[in-house]
C-alpha cells in the first residue's frame, strides 16, 4: 500500500518508465514505404514548427529557402535558431532532447558530427532504437489512399509489413476536395461522378470498404476546418452521413474528426503556415446523439474548445477524446489540457498522441508528454491520499496502461 508522497513519485515514475504505448496518431510509416518514411537530423531541423520559428528571424525570400537543397535549408535553421540565439521554444528543446537521448553531445553543437551518427545508421536500427528510448509499442500512421506514391505501395501489397505500424484511413480529400478526388476514384474505377448522381454514394463506400479492409484500417481519419458542421446539405455532409458513417459502423471502427485546422494562412510558407480555430463543440454532439452505434475519435485544435469538449464527452459513452493535437503540444497547454479532462472524466480518455512526422519526435514528445502527465496524476493521488484512500502500485500501473494503451484498444473493441 503506497503512503506517502515521496514513495509515490517513484511508483508513478518507475510505472510511466516501463509502460508500453500505443501512439494513436501519427504520421510516420514503416520502413518498407522507403522516402515516406522521414528520418534523421535534417528533417528534424527542417520540421514545419521549426521552418516557422526561423522565419520569425529571417527575411530570406520564402521561395529561394524552399528551393534549397535539404541540408542547407536545416544548417540555416540551426545557425539562426540554435547559435544565433537560445533554442527555449518546445520545438527548439525538442530537437535537443532527441539529440541528447541518441547519446550524442549536445554540448558540441556540431551539426556535422550528428549527421555522421546517421550515416552509420540504417532506418532498421534506427526504428528500432527510437521506439526503445520513447517507449512505443506501436504507432498508428496516417494513411492517404489519394497520394499517388502511397496508392502504389498499398496496391503492390507492400504496405504493413512491420507489425508495430498500424494504419489509419485517411480521407481528408474525400471530404474536403470531392470536386477534384471523384476523378481519382474513377480512375480507380468507381463509378462515381461530381455530383454525387447515379451510384456514386454506393460507390464511396465501397472504395471506403475495400481501402479500410486492405489497409486493416484501426479507424477513418480527417483534418477539418473549425467551421465544420452537417446542418446543410452539402456534398460533404452527404458523403459523411450516407458513407463514412454507415461504414464505419459497418466494420465497427471509429470516425475521428480532428478538427479546428485554418489551412495555409500564409500560404508563401507551405504547410508550415497552417493555423486554427475555434470550432463549434455541438458538431460532435450531433454526431454522437444521431448516430448513437457509431464510435467517433475525436480531437480539437483550440485551446478554447477543450474545456466544452471534456463535458460532451462525459456525456456520450461513443466518444472517446484524444491527444493535444498540433499546436497544443506546449507543456503549459498539455498540463492544463490533461488536469481538466482528469479532474472531467477521470481515467477515460487517452491524454497524448505525438502527431510525429519525423521518426525521431517520437523521443521528445512522448519525454516530454509523459513527464507532464506523471506529474498530473501525482497530483490527483495525492488528493486521494489526502482522503484516507489507499493506492497500491497494482492500481497505479492499471491507470498508467490504461491512458498509454489499454484505453485505445478497448474503445476499438467496444
């Protein structure tokens, strides 16, 4: 029976050391996807969080930046954002605690001698080295049947050959370019047409089907705008409710809207000059209320949702809230994020997810995230010592696996 404060800590400690995650959301891929997959000390330099930062600095012209090779584009980022100046940003601080964490000296601060460590590496080891030091037991990847190159790869049956890899439909353009995908599903022979005549609604779903089933898709994924709703009769409120919808409950697996992303608001920054928005919560209300057999996955981008959503949640067992998504993966929000949903739904839902692009974020997001959470929970058992109430270390590595892993799994099979 744990008693004390101090006792606690270590239990906590030691439990979120050992436990094995699930990473709900990401966008890496296994090995066997070959350039999809980014790695290394460049592109973790050259990261949309980071681009972004140096371009508050730098009055270089953004197209002559964008057409500079890779390694150039990294070695000016690190010269302006990590010697010109402190990296105290959470990107910043990231990009060290991977350095740090691969047992490399951050103290030299020489870009050089990181890139000879990658040089000695294949993306086998470092696969394997990075999911050891974050502690992952698997990922799930951001899977796009309307990318060309990644098409090919799943229909030459290449794809998900690396177990710790799960997939994730995607269906952003699905959703928001139906103008343009149609054609793709045509080419892929759909009968479908621009609008939505004849079979096509039968037809979006069944390419639906059939990608989820050749993917083994653990659920559908898309990246809305914060005015998202389905109160007009649009193509895409029709193609949500008469097709994602009715096949997702079809193969019993989740609808997660992530929502709240203002697309290239300067859009001379490519996908670095993304932003957000508040969103309207009662779109999830509506999903949850009229389609009580659907299960939906959701996260919002603004930190002046999560309060609202924290309540719909507890009042839908359909709905499971996940992650601090994108721009709320700043320690203050997380910490902040997770005492509202802890102290609003207890243990039931999943705190964190590391929305990795590059291999190697893995390390620092989950550092950084687990400690955060670690020092949440320390704070509510030490409300519940308070009490009388007794822990034991049994119950603490209940909880623990439960928010990194368990929590995940049992809403897909619920």
């Amino acid at each position: 029976m744990i008693t004390n404060p101090e006792q606690l800590g270590q239990i906590i400690n030691d439990e979120l050391n050992q436990v094995e995650i699930t990473d709900v959301h990401t966008h890496l891929f296994s090995a066997n996807f070959g350039s999809m997959l980014l790695w290394g000390i460049d592109e973790v330099l050259t990261y949309h969080y980071l681009i972004a930062e140096f371009f508050r600095y730098s009055r270089l012209d953004y197209g002559e930046f964008f057409s500079l090779p890779k390694t150039e584009q990294a070695d000016l980022v690190w010269q302006t954002l990590f010697l010109d100046r402190s990296p105290v940003s959470e990107a910043q601080r990231g990009a060290l605690t991977i350095l740090n964490r691969l047992g490399l000296d951050v103290k030299s601060r020489d870009l050089d001698e990181y890139r000879e460590y990658y040089r000695s590496r294949t993306i086998e080891q470092q696969i394997d080295t990075v999911f050891d030091l974050a502690g992952i037991k698997e990922v799930v990847m951001t899977n796009d049947p309307f990318d060309p190159q990644e098409r090919e790869i799943w229909k030459s049956g290449a794809g998900n050959q690396d177990p710790r890899f799960k997939a994730a439909l995607r269906i952003d353009p699905l959703l928001m370019d139906y103008e343009n995908s149609y054609k793709v599903l045509q080419g892929e022979g759909y009968e479908v047409d621009a609008h939505l005549g004849g079979n096509s609604l039968q037809e979006i779903r069944r390419f639906i089907r059939d990608w989820v089933l050749r993917m083994d898709a653990l659920y559908l994924a898309v990246s809305l705008p914060p005015d998202f709703n389905l109160s007009q009769d649009s193509t895409r409120t029709r193609i949500t409710e008469e097709c994602v919808l009715p096949v997702c409950r079809e193969l019993d697996i989740p609808f997660a809207p992530m929502i709240g992303v203002n697309r290239l608001v300067n859009k001379r920054l490519g996908f670095a000059g993304d932003s957000l928005g508040k969103a309207d919560v009662r779109v999830i209300e509506y999903l949850c209320t009229n389609y009580p057999e659907n299960k939906f996955l959701v996260t919002m981008l603004s930190r002046e949702n999560q309060h609202e959503l924290a309540i719909t949640a507890r009042k839908y067992g359909n709905l499971m809230v996940f992650g601090c998504w994108w721009f709320l993966n700043n320690p203050t929000i997380v910490r902040e994020i997770t005492s509202i949903r802890m102290e609003t739904l207890g243990l039931s839902f999943i705190p964190q997810h590391s929305d990795a692009r590059v291999l190697e974020h893995l390390i620092y997001k989950w550092e950084h995230s687990k400690s955060i959470i670690g020092q949440v929970l320390e704070a509510k058992y030490t409300d519940l010592l308070a009490t009388g109430w007794g822990l034991t270390r049994e119950s603490v590595s209940q909880d623990v696996q439960a928010l990194f892993s368990t929590n995940f799994e049992n809403f897909l099979r619920s």
